[in-house]
C-alpha cells in the first residue's frame, strides 16, 4: 500500500489518474507522442483541452455566460492579474477585501499596487465566540458584519485558508450586503472541486490546480463574460482575461501536460458521483477528523467550530516537546507531511479528495495510539 499523503500542497492525486498518466506517457492513445511533446495547436491536445474544459463545466455546473480559463502563474500570480482586469471597471478604481488568513492578506497586499483597496471584513483580531476567546485568524469573519462600498469594482474572498484551516461555504448574496452591482471574485484554491459552487453568488472563482484539481502548474480561471475587458493599460497581453478568453486558453502556450492530469483528475471525479459525492465523502472525513480532535485533552483544534475547513484540519499536541517524535512516527507509519505550515506550527492534516477515509482512518487511529503512549 501506498502511504498516506496529507500535504497541503501539491497534494494526493488519485492513483487511478497516476496508473493512467505513467501508462500514457509515451504514447497517448497510440498517437506516437507523450503528452509532453504535442504541439498545443493540434488535434490531439486540442481534443485533450476540449474534453477537459468540457467535463469542468459539467462537474461545477458553470453557466453558459462564463469563460473556462487554463492560466499560470497559480493563485499567487491571480493576486496581480485579478486587480489588473478588474479594477478598471469602475471609474473610482477601487475594490474591497475580506481579511481571512495568511492568503487573503497577500492578495490584498499586492491589490494595492493597482487602485483604492479597503478592508470589509477581518478576523485579524481575537473574539469571543461561544464564550471563548478566538485568536487571530481562527475564524471567518460573518457576512453580516462585512462593509462593502457599492461602488467598488470587486469585492474579494478566499473561501479556504489552506493555512490557518478556516473555511467559509455559504458565498453571500452580494444584493444582501448593500452592493447588489459588486461582483464577488473568490479565490476558492484550496476547496476547489471539493463542494458545489453556486454562480448566482460568484462573478469569478480562481483556484490553483495543486490541491484537488491536478499538479502545480494551471490555474482555473471561470469567470463572468461580461468582466472581459477592462484590463488595466499596465496588464501584460498574456494575462488579460479578454486575451485568454478569445484564444481558448492559448493566447500563449499553455502548461499542456498539467492540463492533461486536470482533466484525467476531471474524469476521476465523475467516475465518482461528480463534485455532489465526493462533497458528502469530504463531510465525513472532516466530521470523523474533527469528533476525534474534540474528544481528545492530548490534541487540539485552534479553529472555532462553525469555521472549521474540510480540506484543511490544523491542530496542536498540546504538549508540543512532542512534536518531533510524533513526526518522526507518523512518518514512519506511512503518514507523511503532516507538519503545520511554518507561520503556524503545530500540525495540519490536508484531506482532499485523493484522501479517502481510509487513509484519514489511519491518521486516527495513530493519533489515538500516540496519545495513549505519549499522554
């Protein structure tokens, strides 16, 4: 058996796609090339970028009016390039963003290179929630609370902090909040394919492909036709969305091979049940992850509950002098990359898709013998 792999990123790709990548690899469907080699332009990538936006709109259900992009650069560039296409909307040059975590605070860090970006919302300081006090960034700030300019030209949310292991689903009505002609751009990298998506809500989702979608290299950019456009003068011509939208995603060469083990990861996920199922199967590994981390006085959960991401599960030994030979177990144990993120410490379990009960079923049941040797 192959070990369990809880990286954050990139991340677990499902075997199946992995067996079907190695044994194509020379020679795609007796075409004579690998993947690799193909010109971009002919028919046989043409066909593998075709059914591989195709079987994208049909697992998220996108809209006829929205554009499927294949990028790069990965949401770290989106940071720039969403600013560059969309600020110049409005004539005041402005957008707003919500403060969640480590990458929301980078994305309106570089946003304000291009115009009048404000804060709507931040959960950058501690609460009391339930009674107990929340530290910075261990919960998502309410969308009631949010303060949105009407006439900004966006208004910007990460839905998972991949980071800090906050996740918000439910995408607000932006009509409720007061700003009914502000569309809403969500980086959604690292829940992306995990859960469905509802359209009404988002003008623009953007995900990196290296969690749920494929290896690093392609971003999805789906966004709303009538944002084509209004690039800023300053966009390079490769990142203008209006650009890329004309081309088909080939306005320069694309990253062909990453977009060939997307839609190989595309056809997984419908094999399936589509995003429906694999989103009750996430629900259920968080769930058994998240009674465990509770039930326990070894452990500890940092994230108020109603926050808690699916995809993401950070947590803290409480005797933290124990960390490395926790590490070092699980490593040896088959579960690998279990270490929190630098900024944070402590642990982070990542349960994508590729991750299956199974696999979140070991992890527990070494915490549960690590704590009973340890605690």
């Amino acid at each position: 058996m192959r070990p369990w792999n809880f990286s954050a990123g990139p991340s677990a790709l499902p075997l199946e796609v992995l067996q079907q990548a190695a044994a194509e690899m020379t020679d795609w469907h007796g075409c004579g090339m690998s993947v690799m080699e193909m010109s971009h332009r002919g028919k046989q990538f043409t066909q593998i970028r075709d059914e591989a936006e195709a079987d994208l709109r049909e697992l998220l259900a996108v809209p006829d009016n929205y554009d499927v992009l294949f990028m790069q650069g990965g949401a770290t560039a989106e940071n720039a390039i969403v600013p560059m296409n969309l600020i110049g909307r409005g004539s005041a040059a402005k957008a707003d963003y919500v403060l969640s975590g480590i990458w929301s605070n980078k994305s309106h860090k570089e946003a304000q290179r291009y115009g009048d970006i404000a804060v709507a919302a931040s959960s950058g300081a501690e609460k009391i929630l339930d009674g107990v006090a929340q530290a910075p960034w261990t919960w998502f700030p309410e969308a009631s609370s949010w303060a949105v300019r009407p006439d900004a030209s966006y208004l910007h949310l990460c839905s998972n902090e991949t980071i800090g292991g906050v996740e918000f689903p439910d995408w607000p009505d932006m009509a409720a909040l007061g700003a009914p002609d502000v569309p809403l751009v969500v980086d959604a990298s690292s829940h992306f394919l995990s859960r469905t998506i509802d359209f009404s809500k988002a003008a623009m989702v953007y995900a990196g492909a290296q969690k749920n979608a494929g290896p690093a290299g392609v971003t999805m950019v789906i966004v709303r036709r009538d944002l084509l456009g209004h690039a800023l003068p300053i966009c390079p011509s490769a990142f203008d969305y209006a650009n890329v939208a004309g081309a088909g995603s080939m306005f320069n060469t694309p990253p062909t091979y990453a977009i060939y083990i997307a839609g190989l990861v595309f056809k997984w996920l419908k094999q399936q049940g589509g995003v429906a199922a694999v989103e009750a199967a996430n629900a259920a590994k968080a769930q058994a992850l998240y009674a465990y981390l509770d039930s326990s006085d070894f452990y500890r959960s940092p994230v108020h509950a109603a926050s808690r991401s699916r995809m993401n599960a950070p947590f803290f030994l409480r005797d933290e002098s124990l960390n490395s030979d926790f590490l070092a177990q699980a490593d040896a144990g088959g579960l690998m990359q279990l270490k929190g993120h630098k900024s944070v410490g402590g642990m982070r379990a990542s349960i994508y898709n590729a991750v299956p009960m199974q696999g979140v079923q070991a992890l527990i049941s070494f915490m549960q013998d690590f704590e009973r040797r340890h605690g």
